[in-house]
C-alpha cells in the first residue's frame, strides 16, 4: 500500500463513523498531512453541519496553523463547489492555500461533477484523482446509486427457516431470527433512509419498523397498502417516525403521515422507487413480506440482498421465501443459530 493509499484510507475510516447520520448528503472524510505527520483529520459528522473538509482544518493545533499552507489534503470525494447548506469546500481549501489536494473519487451530484476539482485546479492546486477510488465509490454506494441510477438504493432482507419458510400459512407470527440477529437488523435500519414493507405484513405483524435495539435514527416508514385495509390502531399509525403510506385511492398529508397514490397497472416497483427518489430518500430496505420482494426481485431492482437463515428451525407448512435471479454470494456471517447470507446480482 503506497503513502497516499494509507492516508486515504484513513479518510475512508473517518467518512464511515457518519454511517446513518449524513444521508442524503455522502460520507467524507478527510485527513491533512505535512511531512508525513497528520496534522489534522475530520469527517462529515451530521446532514446540515460541517463538511469533512471545514472539520479537519478546524481541527489543526494552534502551533500547525502555519503548516496548512504547505501541507496535502486528502478527501475521499471531491470537495463541493456550490452553495448548500454550507459554503462551498473548494473555496475554503482555495483560501487556506493548500498547494495539493488527493481525491478518492468524484462526486456524481449535478452541482458538483468535477466542478470543484476544475475550481481547484484553476486556482493552481495540484489535484490527483482515483486513490482508492474503488472503496471510495462502495462506501457512497447509496448517494451513488441514488444520482446516477435516479432511484434509492435498495436492500431486501428477509428471514427464512433452514428449509426456506419465511412465515406460517396461520395468521400466528411465527418468531425465526435470534436476539442478537434482531439487533443487528435494527443496526441496519439505523443506516438507511426508508425502510419497506406490504400490507400483509403490517397486518399480521403489526411492526413499528423503526429502530429500537441500537443507537441511532429510524428510517422513514413506507407501506403498501394498495386498497387501506390496514387499521388505524396499526403501530404504523403511531405518529412517531414519517411515514408514507403507498396505496390508489388517496393523496394526502398529515402530521407525520403521508399518502400517496400508486397506479396498479404499471410497475408497483418502480413508482415507489420514483415516490422515494422524488422525497430525496436515497436507501431502502425492503423487510417484506415475501410477494413484495419478489416484486423487486423480479422487476430486477435491487443492489443487495440480506438473507437470515435459522439453521435449527424447520416447520412442515409455510410460506415459501423469495427466489432471488441471477445473483452472488458475496459472504455468510454466523450468529449463534442463524446465518447471514449477503447476495448481489450477477452482473456478466
């Protein structure tokens, strides 16, 4: 690994620590380095706050301020040029007179896309691109997909029996994940935007779909509930989190709650994906029930897959689980009883 792998590899351990927090704005981390000494590192802690950049110059000692000048800057993305919630990043850098910046990769959005290496270099900074770029862009792989696909990233997770059974054919919720698997799914909760789930499994279930069991924020609840059937005494119902119900019979807003008409003719994925895009919700998780992903499935959109599996659990009649198309295993975890397949579609 060369000199500037390492450091940009720290950038890459900042910008994670803003996992759940940052959204829709991307993870960034950045590290300021004289002489092969960091004098300064920082990463984009919360949407609406300092970017990476203004954070690791802001965290220079009083003694090094003199040193920024002739230091080099590393970003995993390229510093913004346009007015957002806060100034422009390329500009700081500009004034502080930082002679060399090294970018992980470049930003897809609109008002950014080389335009703030452009500004960099024109002010006579010495840019390189691509130093890890690779882990840069899988890192951002839901700001990426979401500009340049116009659509949430999207993750489907289910949990299944050894002999792939994800519910019972009675109307009793049959129990399959463990608690510490349980905890987990709600780590995951914690990092997207959205989370997804059908009528039949609101009404069996009767889910909050929020985050309870890790620390963090919960995502914005989503429900296709095609002909609202589901009761208002539903925990979806709560008022707590956002929440949009998808359905063909109504539009309309109300303290906390939403909904939105859908077509039944057209593809039912992909008008929700375009409701998600259009509310800026840039990641999903779809928790079921199983008719729903396949819906996904089959419609071929989806970035991943999370499949828990109850190794000791078997029962004789249930519902079947989705049959992913075309897909790779990437890696399986093991938690106690259950195992945790991770698939991505095959792409040839």
């Amino acid at each position: 690994m060369t000199i500037d792998e390492i450091y940009m590899h720290r950038c890459l351990q900042l910008a994670s620590l803003g996992m759940g927090n940052v959204a829709p704005n991307p993870m960034v981390g950045a590290v300021l380095v004289y002489n092969n000494r960091i004098i300064g590192e920082g990463y984009h802690k919360q949407y609406g706050q300092a970017h990476a950049e203004v954070n690791c110059i802001n965290a220079v000692e009083q003694n090094d301020i003199p040193l920024i000048p002739l230091s080099t800057l590393y970003v995993s993305l390229e510093p913004c040029a346009h007015h957002g919630k806060t100034p422009p990043c390329a500009d700081l850098i500009i004034e502080k007179e930082i002679k060399k910046v090294i970018v992980g990769c470049r930003d897809p959005f609109v008002q950014v896309d080389g335009k703030g290496i452009e500004k960099l270099q024109r002010a006579g900074v010495e840019v390189t691109t691509g130093i890890l770029e690779q882990a840069c862009l899988e890192l951002n792989k839901r700001f990426l997909t979401f500009h340049t696909k116009q659509r949430p990233y999207i993750i489907l997770k289910w949990a299944q029996t050894a002999n792939s059974k994800i519910a019972s054919t009675t109307n009793e919720r049959l129990y399959i994940t463990n608690e510490f698997t349980n905890r987990l799914v709600h780590k995951w909760r914690s990092e997207e935007m959205g989370i997804l789930v059908g009528t039949n499994t609101a009404l069996l279930d009767d889910p909050e779909l929020t985050n309870r069991l890790w620390s963090g924020k919960s995502p914005v609840r989503l429900v296709l509930d095609i002909n609202l059937r589901l009761p208002q005494s539903s925990k979806i119902f709560n008022r707590q989190q956002p929440t949009i119900l998808l359905n063909l019979l109504r539009n309309k807003e109300e303290n906390n709650l939403q909904y939105c008409q859908v077509t039944k003719d057209e593809n039912i994925a992909a008008q929700i994906l375009d409701i998600c895009f259009q509310k800026n919700i840039q990641s999903i998780i779809v928790e079921g029930g199983a008719k729903l992903l396949q819906t996904f499935i089959d419609a071929g959109l989806w970035d991943e897959a999370r499949v828990i599996t109850n190794t000791e659990l078997y029962i004789e009649n249930g519902l079947n689980a989705p049959q992913p198309a075309a897909y790779t295993l990437s890696h399986s975890e093991n938690v106690f009883t259950d195992r945790i397949d991770y698939f991505f579609p095959f792409i040839s």
